[in-house]
C-alpha cells in the first residue's frame, strides 16, 4: 500500500483509489498513506466490499470503521 501514492504521482496521476481487501497492516499503513497522499497533493477513494444496510451489528461496526478510514 505504500507504494502506490509515490507510483501514482510519479506517473502524473491526480486520485489513487484503495480497496479495503488490499491492507495487509491497515492500523501500521494507513496513517503512513494518508501522510503519503497530503504530501503528494493527491487524492484519494477508499473502496469497501462491506455492505451499506447490514442487519448484523459486526457489518454495521465494520462499515462505520471503513467510513471513518
């Protein structure tokens, strides 16, 4: 994950695009991307496979987290 944003803005790019399947150290990486992304001027979209109207308390946690990312 932490190669992206760099490869990005080495290439011209203006947006990167994460997916929440991807984050091997999600806790350790993303403070480190968003770091990343402020200093490159670049912006970013967090893609979540977790769905928004969930009956299950666990999903309804999970969303507001990958929200909140």
């Amino acid at each position: 994950m932490l190669d992206l944003a760099p490869l990005a803005a080495s290439m011209g790019v203006q947006r990167v695009e994460y997916r929440d399947v991807y984050w091997k150290e999600k806790d350790r990486e993303l403070p480190a991307v968003k770091a990343q992304l402020a200093q490159l001027k670049l912006k970013a979209t967090y893609t979540t496979v977790t769905p928004m109207y969930a009956a299950e308390a666990a999903k309804h946690r999970q969303l507001l987290q990958d929200i909140d990312a």
